[in-house]
C-alpha cells in the first residue's frame, strides 16, 4: 500500500477512536453481521465496522481454545475494528507492551494490532502505535507481534484492539498488555510536542 494511504488510515484510526474511553456504543447491533458473537469487554468500531463479521471464532484459537476474528462480508470502504479499552492507573509514568498472536488469510490491503494512550484532558491521543509501518498481508500463519508505548502523566485512557482494513480475514489470540522497562523500545510514536525542537538537520 502507498505510504501516504498508510499514514491517512493511521491518523483516521486515531481520529476516529480518539473519543472511546468506555465500551458503551451507540450504533445500532442489528446492522452488524452477527455470524460471531461478541466477546465479553470487547466492541466493534472502526471506519465501516458494519461490513466486517467480528468475534469468537470458536475452535480457532492456537491451543484448539477460542480466538477472535475479523471478516469482510460486504463490499469494501475502510476498516473495521475489534477493540476495548482501560484506566491507565496501573500504567501511569511506565512503558506497556501489548503482545498478541495473528494470522491471516487473503488480506490485500493490511491487518495488525494497534495501541493508543489518550489525555481527554487535552481532548487528543498522547501515543499511537498500529503497525501501519509494518502491516500484515497476504495469507500468514500465526505469529506474534508486540506495540510498546510510554504512558505519560495525565493518561486517561488506553486503548487497543485489531484492525482489518478492506479485505481478507483475520485471527488473534493470547493478548496480553503489561509495564515494562524502560529497556525495550517503544513501536510507535509520541503525539505530544516536545519542549524544544527536534531533529532540525533531519538525522533521523
């Protein structure tokens, strides 16, 4: 996919989701595909969530336990996302680290796991991270993947979830978000502004 595509669903997807702070929708359930059902603490969102069939895929899982899984089922126009969201209490002033498995099947566009910390005090999402600088694609066997983010003082929210952009299918499984140290770089990117400017000669 061209960058400039890329980098548009990045900001859309951040957009889009910057306001999800609890998992109470108010778009109507009987326009979504009902082919899986919804898992507990997770709900659908994206740019066309409607055109996607998304939850427990039962049996799909790596060990032969459930996974979770996102599928076209109408004409393409954007993404689709399952997600869910926390308190970042637990995480304030620390590195966090989502890890997850995914595989995929006939996905033209892209796919991946996103993570997003947000300030609502500052009405904007602090850090971003969607794996657009690294998408999945095609048919691929389950592999892990991992999105590391800071959490700044005054985070309200943390959010994350998996994307499905325009075709294909996907499946993931055995989530899990945890602090880490300051050791492991982070993935993604800062939305905030620094205190003085950066990177003036373009070095990196």
């Amino acid at each position: 996919m061209h960058t400039a595509r890329i980098h548009y669903l990045a900001i859309i997807l951040c957009m889009l989701l910057s306001a999800s702070c609890s998992s109470q929708k108010t778009t109507t359930a009987k326009v979504f595909d009902e082919t899986y059902p919804l898992p507990s603490g997770w709900y659908r969102a994206g740019a066309s969530p409607y055109r996607f069939a998304m939850g427990t895929d039962k049996g799909a899982g790596m060990d032969g336990g459930n996974a979770a899984t996102i599928k076209l089922v109408k004409k393409p126009n954007g993404f689709g996302t399952l997600m869910q969201s926390c308190k970042p209490d637990n995480y304030i002033g620390k590195r966090i680290r989502l890890t997850g498995y995914m595989r995929s099947k006939d996905v033209h566009s892209w796919a991946g796991f996103w993570l997003r910390v947000d300030d609502s005090s500052k009405h904007r999402s602090v850090a971003f991270d969607n794996m657009y600088n690294r998408p999945i694609r095609g048919t691929t066997d389950w592999t892990k993947y991992e999105l590391v983010l800071d959490v700044p003082e005054g985070a309200t929210n943390i959010a994350f979830g998996a994307l499905l952009d325009n075709s294909g299918q996907i499946w993931f499984d055995k989530l899990n978000l945890e602090a880490v140290g300051n050791d492991v770089p982070i993935t993604g990117r800062s939305l905030g502004r620094g205190t003085e400017p950066q990177n003036m000669g373009f070095d990196n």
